[in-house]
C-alpha cells in the first residue's frame, strides 16, 4: 500500500541518523494530527527493516499506543517512573510482529511533567538505547503542555508531525520556536494526512 511505502522511506531517512543516536522523539504542534498513528506504523517498518525497535508512549495525558498494538496499560512507564518496576519488565513483544516491542503509557498520574522531569526516566531511555536499535517516544503535543521539552532532553533527535489538514503555519512556528528555546535536536517535520496521489510529499527532511 502507498502509506506503507511512505513509513518505509521514513525508515529510510531516520537510518542516516542512527549513526549518532536511534532514541527518536515524536510530537506534534497541537493534538489530533495523527502523531500516535505514525509512531505505531513507523514502529512496524522499523521492525520489519530489521531493527530491533520498541515504542515507548511517553503521552502521560492521553495515551493511545496501547490500543494501537492491541495491549493492556497496566505495568507502563508511569510505574517505571514511580520506581514500581524496572523498565525491563515494563517492555512487551507487540502481537505478530517479530522485532517489536512497546512499553505503554501506564495509569495516568496526576503529575505528567513532575513524573517525566525525573532521573528515572533518563535511565530507562538509556537502558532501552542498550537493548534496542530504535527507540521510538510518542509524546504530547508540544503547544499545549510542557512534557514534550523536559523529554526531549535525553533523546538523539526530535520528529515533528504536522497534518496537512489541520497545522497551520504559526502553529507550527510556534511549535519549532519552543524547541530551540531548549536547544532540542529537531531534525526534521512529518508531513500527515495529505491524499494518496500526494504521498510523494509524506517527507522528512534534516
């Protein structure tokens, strides 16, 4: 199918960085532009690429990764960053797919940012970039809450994703701006939602 031939050039383009880092973050500048459904997908073509990938879904406010894959939210990255559990036991093989693994989001704490601000969480990423090739992060949208910046502290590179139908240009000025108030390393922009005879547009660029 196109979409899946657009994920898999997507692999094509985050592979020239995974020689400096395969901890990827994802955001988006506001929420509903389909952030989630890429990660879960660009999860897929990474595994099917041959790399050892986990998807860990970092949205502490709405997570969905779970219901993408098919699994239950309980043991997630909330206990991982409460010290229930080591994030070793969190990670789950995603159903039917060899080379795929997730770590879902967990209950909803009532203190996202105060939880994601911690060591805790600096220490998972690292122990996961140990075990994995690509660490894929589903974050909140970057606009509506701070979590996304205190997270993009420990990653190798920063993904935007902005839907064609919905992102307009000051969003996504606005979202690019609070990035480099943090010195994120933003490497590139996602375009979403375009049609199928547009797909040649799904691009990234460093």
């Amino acid at each position: 199918p196109p979409f899946a031939q657009a994920y898999r050039a997507l692999v094509t383009s985050l592979e020239f960085l995974m020689a400096k880092g395969g901890v990827f973050l994802f955001s988006s500048p506001s929420a509903s532009e389909g952030k989630t459904t890429s990660v879960a997908n660009l999860g897929v073509a990474f595994a099917e690429a041959g790399h050892a990938t986990v998807v860990v879904d970092a949205d502490l406010r709405r997570p969905r990764v779970h219901r993408f894959y098919g699994l239950s939210d309980d043991n997630g990255l909330t206990h991982v960053l409460s010290g229930k559990i080591d994030v070793a036991k969190a990670r789950r093989r995603v159903p039917d797919r060899v080379g795929l693994d997730a770590v879902v989001a967990g209950p909803i704490p009532p203190n996202p940012t105060e939880l994601l601000r911690s060591e805790a969480l600096e220490t998972a990423l690292a122990k996961l970039a140990d075990s994995y090739d690509v660490v894929l992060i589903d974050c909140p949208p970057v606009l509506p809450v701070s979590d996304v910046l205190v997270i993009s502290r420990f990653v190798d590179a920063v993904v935007m994703i902005v839907s064609a139908g919905s992102t307009s240009r000051r969003q996504l000025s606005r979202a690019v701006a609070a990035f480099a108030r943090v010195n994120a390393p933003l490497k590139g922009v996602v375009l979403n939602g375009v049609e199928d005879t547009d797909l040649e547009g799904y691009a990234y660029y460093e």
